[in-house]
C-alpha cells in the first residue's frame, strides 16, 4: 500500500486526492481547513493547519510513513515545501521552488522566454518603479496594455486594457498601487483571441499532456464582471476544442517542452510536477499568456476523473523520472461548474450553510467537489471563495453540460454560477471569434 499526502484545501486537491484513492493509495490530508472531500477519502487522516507550515507537515509524514506528497496550491510551491520535504527524505509531486518561479514570478517567467527564445512569447518589459512606465505607454499605446503584478495574486491580479483600466490613468493608478505595495510589474501586450488550457505531467524531461481545457475567468454569464479564479470550465471528447487544432497543441507541447528544458539550465533544478499552460490563439499562431506550476482549479475537475492510466503510476512516474508510458483519458466530454457566495469576488457572503443533495446528485450521474467551504458540526458553509464544483462528464459536450447543470440545482445555499459555461451558445461564440479573427 502507498501512502500517499495531498496538500491544500480545494476542489482541485478533492479531485486529486480521488484520483490518487482511485489509483489504490492510502490517503492523508493536510489542509488549511477542513475539506468534507478530503475528510472522506482518508478516512479521517488529515492535518488541519497552514499549508506552508513545512514544520508541522514533515511530523505529519514522519508520523505517517508517507510515502509521497502531492502539492495542490502555488503558494507552498512557491514558498519551497518541495525543497522543505525533500530535504527530509519525503519525494513531493511538484517542482522546487526555483522551477515553481515559473508561476511565482512573472518577470522570472518572461526573461526565461525571452532568453531561451520560446516561440510563443510575446512581447513585454519590466519596472520596479514608475520610472519608464510612462514611456513604455507612450510607445505601446495604452489601448495595447496589460499589467501584471510580479508576484502570486491568485489569478486576480492582472488587469487589461478596456476591461480593469480604461485611461492611462487607471494604467498608472494600478502601477503604483503595485509599486507601494513593495512589487515589481510587468507591462506586456493585449492578445486578441480564445484562450486555452494545456495541463501536463512531467518528470524533469518528459512532458505529457491532456485534454485541452477552457476556462471561464469572469464572474457573471457573457464573459461579464470580475475576474474569478475560474467559474467553471469545459472540454470536448476529442481533447482539442473546436478552435484549437492538432497542430496548435503540438507547438504548445513543443513549447513547454523548451520551457522545461529552459527552467533546468537556468536554475539548475529539474521541473517535476504537474505544469499548467495558459496559451491564447491568435491570428498570428498561439501565445503563451501564463505558465502555472501545478494543475488548474477547476481545470483539473475536467482532466483527472476521464484517467485511464492510473494516478498513482503518473506520480510515481514524475518523482522517478520515468515517466515514459502513454497517458490514456476517455475519449469524453465534460463540464465543470462552480458554485460561488453570492457577491464573490468583491463582497462574498461567507458562513452561509451550503446544503447538498447526495442521493439526487449521485442518482443524475454528476459528481461533486469541496472547494472553499467550511465543516462545522456535521454542516458545511461557505468562506469568502468558490464553494463546489459540480462536474458532468459524457459522450457529448451538450450532455455534459445538461448534468452539471441539473446537478447544481441540488445543492442549495447563497450561492450562484454561471449558467452558459460549457453551452453550445457560448461555444458557438468563441468559434465565431476565432474564425473573425483568422479571416
Ligand atoms: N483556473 C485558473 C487557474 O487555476 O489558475
């Protein structure tokens, strides 16, 4: 039996930690608060405390015996747990710190483009004062502009022209907010097009994909309204979307593949983990928006439950480097929904009572995933961020889309979610955009 530990508190970590319990893993879990998921599958073996508590979580897996840890969350990636447990002998599913720049900083992540020539890099520059910004606009254009803070902001920190910042003021405004805010920034170009997720496993050398993935970052239904960490997400049974070619996923392979190979010359560390691709096409080929250092929320929702290959192998194969088997998914479609507080982002109402109805739920063939929701005597309620994931998984994105959806309807609260994620309206839309722009 493998003893297996997943990190974080989240749906994403809910569905990981599925995936590894599905595989024949025992599981633990070590979490922020409590995950009702999570709770379940390790048969009550968890740890609640911060999950950059690297002291607390070595004893956790010392007391154990753990065997692996699987990292969930950028923070810890980014803050060194790897490095933290490795160090005590413990293998981890996730990069180092100095390869988990990738995600944690955004100027790390552009001059390693640059440098290694990565043919989806667009252009961009950075500042870590105001001195030059205003140049930079005047060069550029403000309606061309995108800022983006250097550091983790948990997908809400990037603001772009026309949509966050609509005159060069609101540009400089946002700028120096960062700067008194002791970050650096970079200012890079505003891409037109759609935007697609390519999440994959890798072992320091190969790189392995998975289903294409689209997320939907905006609060409210037609792309309106804040960005969110992702209200929900779609992807089609034969792993490419419809705007998106064979051809386009293989540079984008081709690409991450560089960038990993980059990462080891620069830093010296092998990247090993899961690496999350942002890219966006255009009508000039596909552009690398962000890299992230470990799976997507709720993107990982769409990918893990249509595994053929077992989880527990694809990890091992990633801390043994020998990940050199084919990576088998269902040839299915699925959609992923979140379930938000009311007024999330902006004002969420939290420790409302969030009710779930399991027979119904499970009766429709959906499935359900914890994300930032609270267990208080036996009760779950919502915190201020996404509360569950309801996935629907057929042989067509239409039906899928019917089984999130109906499947929502049985879980009761405050709470909202967007109703045109994965619709063939909504997908309608973005393939007309696509083929306007490729005219
Ligand atoms: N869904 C976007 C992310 O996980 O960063």
């Amino acid at each position: 039996m493998t003893n297996c530990l997943i990190i974080g508190h989240g749906a994403r970590e809910h569905v990981i930690g599925e995936a590894l319990v599905k595989g024949g893993a025992e599981l633990y879990a070590f979490m922020s608060f409590k995950n009702a998921g999570l709770e379940e599958l390790s048969k009550n073996r968890i740890s609640i405390h911060s999950e950059t508590n690297f002291e607390e979580i070595i004893l956790f897996c010392k007391r154990n015996k753990i065997d692996f840890a699987v990292i969930g969350p950028e923070d810890p990636l980014c803050k060194g747990i790897v490095n933290a447990l490795e160090n005590k002998g413990i293998p981890c599913v996730g990069p180092k710190s100095e390869a988990a720049q990738i995600e944690g900083s955004k100027i790390f992540m552009r001059e390693l483009l640059e440098k290694y020539k990565i043919e989806s890099n667009i252009k961009s520059e950075k500042f870590d004062s105001m001195e030059g910004v205003e140049n930079y606009i005047e060069e550029n254009g403000e309606q061309t502009i995108v800022v983006k803070p250097d550091g983790l902001t948990g997908g809400k920190g990037v603001k772009v022209y026309g949509d966050h910042l609509f005159s060069r003021k609101d540009i400089l405004n946002y700028c120096k907010e960062i700067i008194d805010q002791n970050d650096s920034f970079i200012l890079e170009e505003k891409i037109e097009g759609e935007e697609f997720t390519l999440q994959t496993f890798v072992d320091g050398k190969n790189v392995k994909g998975s289903p294409l993935v689209q997320d939907h970052k905006r609060a409210y239904e037609n792309d309106e309204g804040p960005n969110t960490g992702g209200m929900g997400s779609y992807s089609i049974e034969n792993h490419l979307l419809p705007f998106i070619t064979q051809e386009d996923v293989n540079n984008a392979l081709e690409d991450m593949k560089n960038v990993v190979k980059a990462i080891e010359i620069e830093t010296g560390i092998k990247y090993k983990g899961f690496l999350y691709g942002q890219f966006i096409k255009t009508s000039n080929g596909i552009k690398i928006i962000e890299f992230n250092a470990r799976l997507g929320d709720p993107e990982a929702m769409n990918i893990l439950p249509l595994l053929k290959t077992n989880f527990l192998d694809i990890c091992k194969g990633i801390i043994n480097e020998n990940l050199h088997f084919n990576i088998e998914f269902e040839k299915k479609a699925t959609v992923c929904k979140y379930l938000a507080p009311k007024g999330y982002p902006i004002s969420p109402k939290k420790d409302e009572l969030v009710e779930i109805n399991d027979e119904k739920i499970t009766n429709l063939g959906a499935k359900y995933y914890y994300a930032s929701v609270y267990k208080k005597n036996g009760r779950i309620y919502t915190t201020s961020s996404r509360a569950m994931g309801v996935l629907g998984i057929s042989n067509s994105l239409e039906d899928a889309e019917r089984i999130a959806e109906e499947g929502v309807n049985f879980i009761e609260g405050k709470l909202f979610h967007r109703k045109d994620v994965g619709t063939l309206g909504l997908l309608q839309k973005r393939i007309e955009h696509m083929n306007s722009l490729l005219k």
